[in-house]
C-alpha cells in the first residue's frame, strides 16, 4: 500500500526555464502537486503521481553534468576502478548526459542510451554512439539486437528517474550477459533524512532508493545485489553493484551491513517519513524567518546555482524575487532565463561573486567544498552563505 507522508504544494517542471515572462509562457506554464509517498511492502520512497517522461526529457534538456568538477573527477575516479574491477569488454550506459560518464572509455568499448535529443547529439558528435531513446524493453531488444549483450551496464541518476522499475529492470536483464554487472547510482534516501534535504524531491526523482527498496524490487526481476557504497555525491548517493541472481559473484559484506543499518534507522516504517515530514516543515519555517529577517535588514541575498532542488524550495516556501535577487549559474542555457515557478532571473556566474552581494543561498549545497573553494574572497570580505542543510544556518568564513 502507497501512503503519502509529504506534501511539497503545487510545483513547476524543473528543467523548464521560462525564456521570458510574458503573458503565453506565463499562462502554459506547467504545475503538478507533488506529494511524496511510502510503499509499505516494497519499502520504496516515490511521488505519487509521476510526470510523463516525455514533458521532461526533451530536446531542451537543461543539465549538463560535466559542468561539475567535482562530478568530472568522481566519474573519472568510478571508470579506473571498474576497468581494474571488471575488465568489461561491452559497455552501455543508460542516461549518458552530455557523455562526462562516457568520455573514459574507449569509442569502441561503449555505447550509450539517452533519450533528450539535444544530449545524445553532443555525444554522437564526438564519436559515440548514442542511442536517443527511453531505457525500456522495446528499446532494449533493439540496441541488444544492432550490438550485443553487456558486459557492464552503468546508470548514474537515471534509474530513479524512471516510473516503471518493472519495465527498466526487466530491460536490463535481457541486455546483461550472464555474468554480466549493471552498477547504478542514484540520491540516497538514508542521505535525505539525515541531512533534512527535501529538495531532492522534484519530478525527476520519482524514486529515492534505499537497499531495503532495492533488494525487494529486484529479487522480482531475477537480479540481485552483490555490493553496495554510499556516496558523497549528489547531497548522499547510493551505488549498487547488481548481477543476475544465478551468477557466483561472491556478496560483499558490505549488502549486509547497510541492511541492518537501514532497518535500524527504520527506513522500512512508515513512522519515520512522517516524522522526517515535521522536520521538513519546521526548516520552511525557519528559512522564511531568516530571509524576511535579513530583507528587513536591507541586506542583498542571491542564490548560488540554478538547481533543480531549488526549484522545489523556492516553490515550497514561497520564495520569490522580494525575497531573493537573482540566481548565478555556469550554465550557459540557463542563463539569461528564469526559474521555473518563482521566475527569479538567472545570471551568468561571474568570476566571484558581485560586491553588492551580502549572502548567497547555496542552491547548489552538494558542492559547498567546491564552492567555498571557489569563493574565498567573497568570504574573507565579510559575505555569507545560507544552507538548509542539515539545518537552516548561516556560514561565514
Ligand atoms: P546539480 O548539482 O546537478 O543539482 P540539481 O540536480 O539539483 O540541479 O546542479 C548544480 C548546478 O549548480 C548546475 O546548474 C551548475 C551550478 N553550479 C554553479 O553555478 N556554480 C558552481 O560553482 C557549481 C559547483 C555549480
């Protein structure tokens, strides 16, 4: 049985940046409710009523994910591990993105699956193949039937965002060579209670796993997990390490130790998302008293990354441009736009952040070392930060 335990209001589609106001682009302007629910058998976290995928993965697609550098090195660091780990002969990946996966390995050793259109032109430009398709059975067949099977399946953000687990997980059964690995990662959902991080929650993450929800879900689908890490990535990520439940790779320890740690966390009741749901609402409380505070006081506050997790507390608590100026990111196609729902202007990210600024609302607080980093004189002349997580606070230098 599904029970909601969250409900983040009315919400925009994340990737959809409004190239201006005006009164069309206003009235189109796509809203859903999103609501949060436990399934008590499967112990899986999802949204109630997923988007069609279609809507959200177009050739619009926003993200690129080797804007980060801490993303580049993570990925770079995952593919020399796995090459010296598994020697894979064949590899696909599902959900290449702008190919920051994808560029550590040979042309010939991998191929791609990615189904906004503006991405997987980017990756067939530099010479790998990519399939601009949805992961799914149909799919499956045909990219299995043009190739062959896999030695290694590899999938970082993507499988969570799909609705139909069924249909995914099935589709990499039929790809996978008998002792073929499927690795994928995704938000951790142990990450998002401890760190209060609700924002992970916006319509493409549709599922936020734990390895209780996995190990169920894919004990249906004759595969199984043989290993599993958690991440730093992403604000807290997952990585299961997955093969077909006849093969004789040995099970790591490590399954084991993550289950009895979720069970005692009690990430298989449905007592604890409600509990995490009064936290959720006391940190909207506490950042509206914060900004209202610091606007009375005349202090100029920005936010720092354009990030599709803040579109969810900006939209959630109601945050719009009396409260906060504009938006900075890197990206270029976001840039010059405006966020979906609250419509704060997006600038382009200058070298430090502008004088005039005395905080900055840290969007994009999975990368405050690389932030901090990168702004060291804003700091050191007095300017702050503002996070929700763990907590609402400020940081200075
Ligand atoms: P990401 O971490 O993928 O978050 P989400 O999945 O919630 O969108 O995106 C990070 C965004 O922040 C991306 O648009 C780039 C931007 N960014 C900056 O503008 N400056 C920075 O220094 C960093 C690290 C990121």
């Amino acid at each position: 049985m599904k029970k909601i335990f969250l409900k983040l209001s009315k919400q925009p589609i994340t990737n959809s940046y409004l190239t201006n106001l005006n009164k069309k682009n206003l009235e189109k302007e796509f809203f859903y409710n999103l609501n949060v629910s436990f399934d008590t058998k499967l112990f899986l976290v999802s949204l109630s009523k997923p988007i069609n995928p279609k809507k959200q993965y177009t050739n619009k697609y926003a993200h690129r994910a080797s804007e980060s550098k801490t993303m580049k090195a993570a990925f770079k660091n995952i593919c020399q591990i796995f090459k010296k780990r598994f020697n894979p002969k064949k590899i696909l990946e599902i959900g290449s993105n702008d190919g920051v996966f994808l560029s550590n390995f040979s042309k010939k050793d991998i191929i791609a699956v990615e189904p906004c259109k503006n991405l997987a032109s980017i990756t067939n430009k530099i010479g790998y193949k990519t399939y601009s398709n949805f992961w799914n059975i149909k799919n499956a067949k045909k990219i299995i039937k043009q190739n062959s099977k896999f030695d290694l399946i590899f999938s970082a953000n993507t499988i969570s965002h799909i609705p139909n687990l069924e249909e995914a997980f099935k589709s990499i059964y039929i790809s996978l060579n008998t002792d073929g690995i499927f690795v994928f990662e995704d938000p951790y959902i142990g990450s998002v209670l401890k760190m209060n991080s609700y924002d992970q929650f916006y319509d493409e993450h549709v599922h936020l796993f734990s390895l209780l929800s996995i190990k169920k879900i894919l004990e249906k689908y004759k595969l199984k997990i043989f290993d599993v890490e958690l991440l730093t990535t992403h604000g807290g990520s997952i990585r299961f390490y997955v093969c077909k439940d006849k093969s004789k790779i040995k099970i790591s320890p490590n399954v084991n130790i993550l289950y009895l740690k979720e069970i005692r966390l009690g990430l298989n009741k449905f007592q604890t998302y409600k509990s995490f749901s009064s936290r959720v609402k006391k940190s909207k409380k506490k950042l509206l008293t914060l900004l209202k505070k610091l606007n009375k006081n005349k202090k100029k506050i920005i936010s720092y990354g354009a990030t599709y997790k803040s579109t969810t507390i900006f939209n959630y608590c109601n945050i719009d441009n009396k409260l906060i100026d504009y938006v900075s990111d890197t990206t270029k196609n976001k840039q010059g736009k405006f966020t979906p729902g609250k419509h704060l202007p997006i600038y382009p990210q200058s070298k430090n952040i502008s004088k005039d600024v005395d905080y900055a609302f840290l969007g994009a607080w999975n990368f405050l070392d690389e932030i901090k980093k990168k702004e060291k004189s804003f700091l050191s002349r007095g300017g702050k930060f503002i996070t929700h997580v763990p907590k609402v606070r400020v940081i200075s230098k």
